[in-house]
C-alpha cells in the first residue's frame, strides 16, 4: 500500500452548494452512457455500460463502429466534451451552463456529422419523474470548479477502490462509474446465484435488475448524494442481504446503516478529514465486505488473498 494521499486531495464537496450541477451533469453522462449501451455488446450484470475514471475526467472508452471504434469522454480540466474516432476525426463540446436538451442535441449532431448512427431512447433512467432528454430544458447549471472537485473525489475513490479490489481472487468488477445511479461502484461475488432481483427503478426493467443481480454479491461505491440524503457518502451493501449483516460491527464508527435504502453509509465528510483518508475507506470496505462474507458464509479461504503490491507477483503456495 502505498502512502496516503495528501489530505488537499480530498476536495470539499457540499451536496448543497453544487446540487444543480450535480443534476445536470448525472443528465449529461447518461446521454453518453446511453451510446455505449446502444452500441456495445451485453456484457454481465451491465458491465458494458458504465463509465471510467480517467486523469481528466471520465470516459466510456472504445465503442464499437463497424471495423473502427470511437470514444466520448468528459474533460474536467479544460471543461469540454471530447469525441474521438479511431480514424482520426473528433469533435469537442464545451462544458458549460447549457440545457440539457442543448448538450444532447449537440452531442447527436457531432455523431451525426462524424457518420456515426448513434440513436438512443432519450428517456433517462434511474431518475423519478425525469424529462426526455431532448425536451430537458429545466436543467442546466454547471459550475466548473464543483465539476471539477466530483472528479478529484472520483479519482481518489477510484484509487483507494482498485487497491481494495487486489485483496479477491474471486469474481469482481472493475472499478466503475455507473451513469444511472450516477455512482462509483465495485463488486464482488460469492460464486453462488442469487434469488431474482425485485427489478424497482425508474425506466429500468425487472430482467436488466434480474441480470445485474443474478449473483450473490457485496458492493461497495462512491455517491454524491440526492435531495433527499443531502451529503456525499461511501456505501456498501450485500444481495440477498444475508441476516446480521445490518447490525455489523462497521469501521469508521460513523458508519451508519440505513433502513431506508438497505445499506450502509458512511458520509465523506468523515473520510476528508479523517488523519488518513485512505486508511479510513479501506477499513470501511473491508469491514463491510466482511460482514457480508461472514454472515452469508462465503468460501473465504478460496476467494481472498493478501492486497496487491506494485512490481510484485502474487506467491503461489
């Protein structure tokens, strides 16, 4: 492991003082979400739609086009959309205060003037009462800085989650930014199927929530709040949750458990100004992924190793 990040990484991100930009911006990421999910091949549990932390923003990476590819990624330094082909043609769209039926309708014609058919259902998902993207014209704050703050924060979580990531030998998902729940996630599986998801969440249907959550599985993610739990927070769960994982011994001793949306929380606040940030998360993933695996009793012996070290191979007994 290596040393903690210096506590300015850590940005300060009140819920409140951003929460506009916050809604138009998880707007925006879905129409370029939406175009990978339209163009790329089902992947498990949706592993083919999210979103990557980058060293400027975010990115869908390579989707497919014909013979060729093509890639939309959000620059949180220079503030602008960019559009890249693997022919050498791109485009960029400045991020700034705009509708977002604007955004969407400059991200279509950009693809469209690329040749790239990139047709969409416009409707968002996972958003209670949301709007056509192509008729959003309520939403469109920006404020570059707090755009730019998400993304630190994004690029730490990012960090500390794929050090934790190194520590299972078992099935687990890439670290990724999921555009629906507008959330930073990692999972890890059991290896036992799981009994059918319910399938409740706005413009998502019951067989893609069956998908997702086929296999038993511990979760752990990054989210920047909503109106109505009004503060960015870490978060873990555990499908099926297995009995006495919420009444779980949980570090940091902040860590709450809510009934409300059946996992735990523990608010950022906690993690920016813990003494070391990064060993504060780290406590906080594995103590709830060991919850998770006690309670449900998983092979732990067969799934787990030591954290990964850089240059070094892992031993084989």
């Amino acid at each position: 492991m290596t040393a903690s990040a210096p506590h300015h990484a850590w940005p300060d991100l009140p819920y409140h003082a951003w929460k506009e930009t916050c809604a138009t911006l998880h707007l925006w990421t879905q129409i370029a979400g939406k175009i990978r999910l339209a163009r790329t091949p089902w992947l498990n549990h949706s592993w083919h739609v999210p979103l990557y932390v980058t060293a400027r923003g975010l990115t869908t990476s390579a989707i497919p086009d014909g013979s060729g590819s093509f890639e939309i990624a959000f620059d949180f330094n220079d503030h602008v959309l960019e559009i890249a082909t693997s022919g050498g043609a791109g485009r960029r769209i400045a991020l700034k205060p705009r509708t977002v039926a604007d955004f969407y309708g400059a991200v279509m014609s950009a693809l469209h003037d690329m040749g790239i058919d990139a047709r969409i259902n416009d409707l968002p998902c996972e958003i209670p009462g949301a709007m056509h993207f192509s008729r959003d014209r309520t939403h469109a704050a920006y404020d570059a800085d707090y755009a730019r703050r998400f993304w630190c924060l994004l690029l730490q979580a990012d960090r500390v989650f794929k050090q934790f990531r190194t520590g299972f030998l078992g099935k687990c998902s890439p670290v990724h930014f999921f555009w629906g729940s507008f959330d930073l996630a990692v999972t890890r599986f059991s290896g036992r199927p799981a009994p059918p998801h319910p399938g409740r969440a706005p413009g998502v249907t019951v067989a893609v929530m069956r998908e997702a959550y086929s296999h038993e599985l511990s979760s752990a993610g990054l989210w920047p709040g909503d109106p109505e739990i009004d503060y960015a927070a870490f978060y873990a769960y555990a499908y099926p949750e297995p009995d006495g994982f919420r009444t779980a011994a949980i570090q940091p001793e902040t860590a709450v458990y809510s009934d409300m949306l059946g996992e735990f929380l523990l608010p950022y606040e906690s993690i920016r100004t813990a003494p070391d940030p990064d060993a504060a998360l780290l406590a906080f993933l594995n103590s709830t992924y060991e919850a998770a695996a006690r309670a449900a009793n998983w092979d732990r012996a067969a799934l787990e190793c030591r954290p990964g070290i850089p240059g070094v191979p892992r031993p084989i007994d």
